[in-house]
C-alpha cells in the first residue's frame, strides 16, 4: 500500500513562533506542507499572501500544497499567481466554485507551464461530478471535509462518498490524480478518510494545537 501523505495546515500555526512551528514539521519528518490562501470573498475569512510563504521555503525543505480559496479578480488571471509560484510550490489547488471554466483551463495551463502539480478542490455541497470533465487531466482532487474558511470545525462525513466515487474511477480508469482530504481531521476521521481511498491528508488544528505534534502525526497513518 501507497504510503498516505500528511500536510499539516499553517493555518493553525503560531506565526509568533513560526520558526520553531517548522522543526515541530521536521522533527516529525513532515514532507508536505498545506499553505491555506484566503481572501474574505469566497471565504469569510483572510489569511496571508506570498510573503509567509517565501519566508517559510526560504528555512525549509517542504514540499508546498497552496490550497488558494480566492475568487481572482486581477485584470490577468494568471498575474494572481506570479509571487506564489516563485515560491516553487510542488502543488497549486484553486476551488472549482471559485472559477469560470475559462479560468479553469488557464489555471491547468499554468501549472503545467511551471511543472506544478495541478489541483482541483471542491467543497462539501458541491456535487463531485463538477469534476468529471477534468478527471483524466487532473494531478490531485482535493475534497473538502468542512466549509473552507476556518481550521477547527467538525468533519462532514457525508463526503466521504466523494472519496469512494474518486477512489474508484481511480482504479477503473488508471487516472493519475491522487486524492486529498481537508477539515476535521484527527485520528478517528482519519481512519474513516483512509478506508475510503483517500491518499493525502491535510491537518490543521489537531496537530499544531497539541503540545506532542510527532506522537499526532503518528495517529494519522493507518498504512
Ligand atoms: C479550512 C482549511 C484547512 C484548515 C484545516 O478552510 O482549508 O486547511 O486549516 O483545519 P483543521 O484541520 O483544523 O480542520
Ligand atoms: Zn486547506
């Protein structure tokens, strides 16, 4: 079995003490890391631009997930992502909600362009078979397991059924993307995430509020 991925959110990281946030990701040997973009627009809630991240991957050595939550609303749609792609994120994930089909194909463009892995989320009232016309294009799904805007809500297990249709046409089709989960996780909805097929969890609140981040990392892997 395919070794489960886990990227703990900064969202929920003290960025008073990002420094020592960041050996708490190495020492728990931390490969990915989940960069949530915000913008009080598609979400009611604003994060951080390009600036945090450039210092992170500036004093690391993770691979960076930007789950951008944005409607982009630059006069070129691509502008948007200029900084955050100097930052050599190894995967770029727009909503699909959050754009027009034109912008949609730009964005594919453009990671592929930049060798970025190119990723499609969706959020839990949205129906999945939005997604079908990409899924022979797409790198990664991200299926979202809480409203995005907040870390710290509760896990929608409705969505699971996401994963499951996913995880199968994965193994029908042969496709390529891998499929990722975000919101409530913590080692109980993560077994349930697992089993379902997902293959990239993303973990917020769980993690960086606990004062023994290794030992909750080491209760995600169910492989
Ligand atoms: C929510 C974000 C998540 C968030 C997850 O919109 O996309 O990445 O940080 O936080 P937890 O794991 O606390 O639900
Ligand atoms: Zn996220």
């Amino acid at each position: 079995m395919k070794k489960i991925i886990i990227a703990p959110s900064f969202l929920s990281a003290n960025f008073a003490d990002l420094k020592n946030e960041i050996s708490r990701c190495q020492e728990a040997k931390i490969e990915w890391i989940h960069y949530d973009v915000m913008d009080y627009d598609f979400v009611p809630n604003l994060t951080f631009g390009s600036k945090i991240l450039k210092d992170i991957v500036n004093s690391s050595e993770f691979k960076v997930d930007i789950h951008f939550m944005v409607k982009v609303k630059t006069k070129k749609f691509e502008d948007f992502f200029a900084e955050y792609i100097k930052c050599n994120p190894s995967m770029m994930t727009m909503h699909i909600e959050a754009m027009s089909k034109k912008e949609t194909k730009k964005f594919y463009e453009l990671c592929k362009q930049n060798k970025i892995m190119f990723s499609l989320a969706v959020s839990p009232k949205t129906d999945i078979h939005i997604l079908d016309e990409w899924l022979d294009k797409v790198d990664n799904v991200l299926i979202m397991s809480v409203e995005p805007g907040f870390g710290g809500q509760s896990f929608i297990p409705e969505v699971l059924t996401k994963v499951e249709y996913l995880s199968k046409l994965q193994k029908v089709n042969k496709y390529n993307y891998t499929i990722e989960i975000d919101g409530g996780i913590n080692e109980e909805t993560s077994k349930k995430a697992v089993k379902a097929g997902v293959q990239m969890m993303v973990a917020g609140s769980y993690l960086f509020e606990s004062n023994n981040f290794s030992e909750k990392v080491k209760t995600l892997k169910h492989d």
